[in-house]
C-alpha cells in the first residue's frame, strides 16, 4: 500500500475566539465540522461559526495519512509504534514586493518580472531584509493529544526565530497559530487569530510598510515508525486563511480547478484530455463532472452579489445535459456568451482589442448580453504602460475545453457512481481537492488565500502537490527574503501567501467590486488630478462588477426576525454586507463583527435560501438622514438615506448593551488593540473607482 499524506495543501482558517474551532470542510462547499478540543471530528456540520462572545472560530485543518483505498494509518494501526509531525509556518508578506497587480507574474514572460518592472520592496528602506519575515520556526509533537504554539517563546533552540516588533498601531503579532494531535495522532494545524499592527497609517488596498498580519503557510512533515523500525516519510503543505464568511457558496473557478488546470496542460495529468500542447478533441467530458457543478456555482452567486444578467445562465431554459443534436443549438447558444481564456504565453501576440478578456460584451458590441463570468479580471486596475491587463474573469483554460465539448455535443450524461476509492479517475485525491477548492482560483488580484504563483507550474512537484525548496529536510538555518520561487527550485513556508495584502483585513475592505472599462483595452484608469497629485480613477465608461463575492460577499439577504431594534431592518432584505464598517481601520478593528452566509433551507438541495446569520449587530449604530440634511434642499426631506455606523463612543455604546454587547465589549479590551491611522491619500477613490455603496 502507498500511503501519503492529505489533504496534499490543507487551508487553516484565522480566527479570533480564544478557545473555539472546528474542522475545515471535506468537500467543496461543504460545511465545516465540529470537533472536541482536541480536533477529534464530532460527525456533524458547524451550526455557530462565532462564540458566545461574538468572535470567529478558527478553523483547523486534518491531515490524515491514507492510501488510495482510503485506508488510514493511525496510532491505533498494527504496526504502528509512533507518528511524529513537524510543521513550519511562515509569514513574508513584509519582505516581499509590493503588490501590482500581474507586476512579476513569469508566465507573461521575463519582461514582467519584478526587476524588469522596477517593482519597489515593502518596506524598502530595511536593511536586514530577513528580519521582515515572521518566523517562528518548526514545531515537532507526537502521539495522542499533544500540542505546540508558533510563538517566540516555544521556538527550537539554536533557530533565528524573527517576530516583528511590538507596533504603535493596531495589535502585536506574537504568534501565527497552534498544532496539536487527535486521539488517533492525527495533525490539526490552527491558524493565527487574526492580529494586525504597524506604525504607519493604511495607505491602500495594499496595507502599508511597517505593517505585520498573522496569515502564514508552509510545510507539513510526518513520520510513522513502526514496530520493526521502519519509517514512513510524509510531507503536505499548509495555507492559513482569513474565514469563509460564505463557505456553502463556491467560486467559478476555484483554487483545485486552478491547480487541475496547471496538472492537465503541464504535468500530464491526462493524456486523453491534453497532449502535445492542445486539448484533445475526441475526450469526452462528463456533465455531472465537468458542466453542472460551473452552472450550479453561478446560481449561488445571487445570493452574495446582484448580477441580475448570470440568472438565463441557470433558469434551465433547456434541459443542460441533453446531448442531442436537436439541443445543439441551445448548448452552443449557452456557450458563445463564455469569454474564451487567454494563454499568458501567447496574449501579447494578440492585439489588445481582439483579447476576449478585455471585452465586456457579447462580440465587443456595446449594449449586447455582457460576457460570462460576470466578475472583474486579475487586473481591471492598471494600465498596459507598466502592467498586464485583464479587464474581464474567464474560465481556466481546461474549463472552457470541457463547456466548449458540452456545446459540440461530445459529453456524457451518466452521473458518474458513487467514489469507491479515495482518488479520482485521475488519480487525484478528492481530500486535495476538497480542500483547495473552498479558496478562490480566479480572479488573482491578489486573492483572498492566494494569487498567480499558484497558476505557475514551477510551485507544484506534482499535480495538487507543492514543491518544497528542501526536499523534506526542512530549513534549519533559517528562510529566504528575496527569494522567487516562481523561478525555479521550490517554495519555502511563506511563499505563497507573501504577495497578499498586508494586512489582508485592508484589501478585503477595499477589492470586492470594480468599475471596469470596457471600451478601452490596454487602459484602466485616467488621471483626473495633477501629475504632483495623481488621482487615478476608472476611465469611463465603465461597468460595475464584483472580484470573488464567495468569499467577500457584498449583497446579502438579512434574516434577524427577532429584536430587529438591533437590525434596523426587515428580514429578507437585501443590503450591503460590510454596512457599518467605513474604512480600513474599521475593518482592521472589527472584521469578526462581519455576519456568515448560510443555507436555511438545506433539507431542500433544490431550493436554497442563504441569508445573513450571526452579525455583530450590537457594535454599530443607525441613523436615518434625511436628504435635505445632505443637499441642503428642504423638498428633499420625503426621503431617507440608511447610514450603519461605529460610534466614536463605543465603550459607552457597548456597555449600555444587552450581554453580548457588553462581552463584545469585554474581547475588545482584552485585546488592547492601539489606535489605527489612515493615510489622507487613501480617502481619494479606492482602487474599486467609487467609494458609494448601495
């Protein structure tokens, strides 16, 4: 029996409850699972993703060691004397390059690489550019019911441990996490509680220099010794995350079709499918397998955003999995309004304006259906003078293959029977799978859990496996700062987290919608200030879109039927997600008073009703302004305009509250966060065109 180690890339989840978590899903778009403190699973989805004192529970990620007959080794296990773990967590962010959009992406070739770019260094004035890096060091535990911190004071001895200095703003980073054991040995690796600090205001999107977050990654090794003596050598890697507010609600293209994209055009996954740098075209594609799940992704999509022109694309105007030619006309109908991907090797051999990627609508024609998918590209944000463009979200390349062979007729209607094996026809593991496919894929600008290295195959050792720089030797002297491993020669824990936001609570205040251009294709934006004080805003026209509304939801359902004194709003209304927090500060402050999106109705699968649940209601305010108070117009005053809001006295607007306000109250002191400033530039218009939200 081969045995290894899965999922083959775990995904931790931050949070900041001091003592709760619960397991990560074992499916795309599952829920999570319920554990004991220990992380041994209790059969049971999660049903309170926040404690009793409204702060988020982390979400711990198993590893297990199967075979592909989903045989498991444990303690429990003939023959089995001892497992060991050892993972080491990491966080680079501070030491890398300051995100710009597609700046230092290789697969657009060396002219977009960093030094060619003159991309500028965070924090560019350090001089110990190592020291940047947050680095607790491996931590090793065995057997039942054990556990460790990524803290300095636990660090192995003899380490150059580096962790950031106490900041004059927001909150010290004094670890990334915990792991611990089950009851069988199995890993749980917990990720960091969400802190954030530095000492200059939040510029951007971006974060700003001198700032610090607790997201991390790296590697996870194992070793099973067995009675005789022998041992087994296992390794994985570990990303930690900020939470899933929507974990039932999956991206177009997720993380795993990103990473099936790059084991299918580059790592030979399957022949039948691709060889000799093309798609086959006599593979059959499956349409339970390869054509629902994208139809049933998009549908979901009402529930976090409001694109009213993605409902034709799941109204089942026609049966979806009839392949006969007498529905040939509707399938391809259905398929033509799909943007065809582009390859980044070849696009800049492409005129602009014939890259479907910069088109809106259907044939370039202005007031035509616009083109699927309806979200924002990796880069609707700079111009073609010093970047890559790409103003519209396609499908990965496989993806569009697959949809595009459904069109023609050449797939296959038979649901797929039930996996009797852990690996799929494939030979990949569906625990890989399930794990990476609850993190976004596309669009890359940054992400939310990752970005565009992870389109690169230069990161991968094998199809769903990452490659590590040591060979599962581990880094004993310490990591690399400037280091690239898109170049070349495997990863180090950190790197793929290192080109996200810093911190990640500023970009995912700032990047769930875009004002696109769609008229212009090598242009995003116009300077409509001075060349001393640039202000870069969208060029018009444009066309508003959302970047990964799974994962940061901006249009949502309310459901609070009682007290809806603290709501100051009806059930079933739709309303902005993120209402009340106003700013970056705010965001980096109160991003658990944020809500979850859940199914109410899942004992339907046919009709679902995902709506807010478990909103920090208690730590805003509300006001009704009237529009005359805004336009000074008296014959304005028929109108209303809803306001949520954080009150500067927050102590007194909390301690006047109900229990749950006062414990709110109670976890902010706790955590003695110091004030956060906002750099003035940063109230000029976001990266998003527009500072309004409706």
């Amino acid at each position: 029996m081969n045995y290894s180690l899965h999922p083959s890339v775990g995904v931790a989840r931050l949070g900041n409850s001091d003592g709760q978590f619960y397991l990560a899903p074992d499916k795309i778009g599952g829920l999570p699972f319920e554990s004991d403190e220990w992380g041994n699973k209790i059969d049971s989805p999660v049903s309170q993703f926040k404690d009793a004192e409204g702060r988020i529970r982390r979400q711990g990620q198993p590893f297990k060691i199967i075979d592909e007959n989903n045989n498991e080794l444990t303690l429990s296990s003939d023959n089995v004397k001892s497992i060991s773990w050892t993972v080491h967590v990491a966080n680079k962010k501070a030491a890398w390059y300051e995100f710009n959009e597609l700046q230092g992406n290789l697969l657009y070739g060396q002219d977009n690489s960093y030094s060619n770019r003159n991309t500028p260094w965070r924090n560019a004035d350090a001089t110990d550019r190592r020291s940047l890096i947050i680095d607790p060091g491996p931590r090793t535990i065995s057997g039942a019911n054990a556990k460790a911190e990524f803290d300095a004071a636990s660090a192995p001895v003899g380490y150059p441990v580096s962790f950031p200095p106490k900041p004059c703003q927001g909150t010290e980073i004094k670890s990334l996490g915990d792991i611990l054991t089950d009851n069988e040995g199995r890993l749980v690796v917990l990720g960091g509680k969400g802190n954030a600090g530095g000492n200059l205001p939040l510029e951007s999107y971006g974060g700003a220099d001198t700032w610090h977050d607790d997201i991390a990654d790296g590697t996870v090794y194992c070793t099973v010794t067995f009675d005789d003596g022998k041992t087994l050598q296992l390794s994985a890697w570990v990303i930690v995350g900020s939470p899933d507010f929507a974990p039932e609600i999956v991206n177009i293209s997720n993380l795993s079709d990103t990473m099936f994209d790059v084991a299918v055009r580059e790592q030979n996954l399957c022949p039948e499918l691709y060889s000799n740098g093309e798609y086959q075209s006599s593979y059959q594609a499956n349409y339970y397998q390869d054509i629902e799940p994208i139809i049933q992704r998009i549908s979901r999509y009402q529930w976090v955003s409001n694109v009213q022109s993605m409902s034709a694309f799941v109204s089942n105007i026609f049966d979806f999995k009839d392949n006969s030619e007498d529905n040939k006309a509707n399938r391809q109908a259905y398929f033509k309004y799909f943007r065809q991907p582009v390859d980044p090797a070849t696009v800049q051999q492409t005129p602009p304006n014939e890259q479907t990627n910069q088109q809106l609508f259907e044939y370039g024609i202005e007031g035509n259906l616009p083109l699927m998918p309806m979200n924002s590209g990796s880069n609707s944000v700079s111009n073609a003078e010093d970047n890559i463009v790409d103003k519209f979200l396609t499908l990965t390349q496989t993806q569009y293959f697959l949809l595009s062979q459904w069109a023609a007729g050449n797939f296959s209607s038979a649901k797929p029977s039930a996996p009797q094996s852990a690996v799929d026809e494939f030979g990949v593991f569906y625990a890989d799978q399930g794990s990476v496919g609850n993190c976004v894929g596309l669009p890359m600008c940054p992400g939310i859990e990752v970005t565009w290295s992870l389109q690169n195959p230069a990161v991968y050792a094998a199809p769903y496996i990452i490659k590590d720089q040591s060979m599962g030797n581990g880094f004993p002297s310490g990591l690399d700062a400037e280091r690239d491993e898109c170049e070349g020669g495997g990863c180090q824990p950190g790197d793929l987290t290192k080109r996200m936001a810093c911190p990640w609570q500023a970009d995912f205040f700032n990047c769930t919608i875009q004002n696109v251009n769609f008229t212009e294709p090598t242009v995003n934006k116009v300077n409509v200030g001075t060349e001393d004080d640039p202000q870069m805003v969208p060029a018009a026209p444009t066309y508003y879109s959302y970047w990964w509304p799974p994962q940061s939801p901006w249009d949502v359902l309310t459901n609070q039927f009682d007290d809806q004194s603290l709501t100051h709003l009806p059930a079933g209304q739709q309303v902005n997600y993120a209402r009340g927090i106003n700013s970056f500060v705010q965001m980096v402050e109160h991003w658990s008073a944020l809500g979850f999106i859940r199914n109410q109705n899942s004992d339907e699968p046919n009709f679902p009703y995902f709506t807010e649940i478990e909103r920090n209601h208690q730590l805003f305010a509300y006001k009704d302004v009237p529009v005359s108070d805004i336009t000074g117009n008296c014959q304005d005053d028929g109108t209303d305009i809803p306001v949520f809001y954080i009150p500067d006295d927050l102590k007194d607007h909390l301690s006047c509250g109900c229990s749950k306000a006062k414990a709110i109250l109670k976890g902010l002191e706790e955590k003695m966060a110091k004030p956060i400033t906002q750099k003035r530039a940063a109230k000029k218009v976001p990266r998003s065109g527009t500072r309004t939200r409706r």
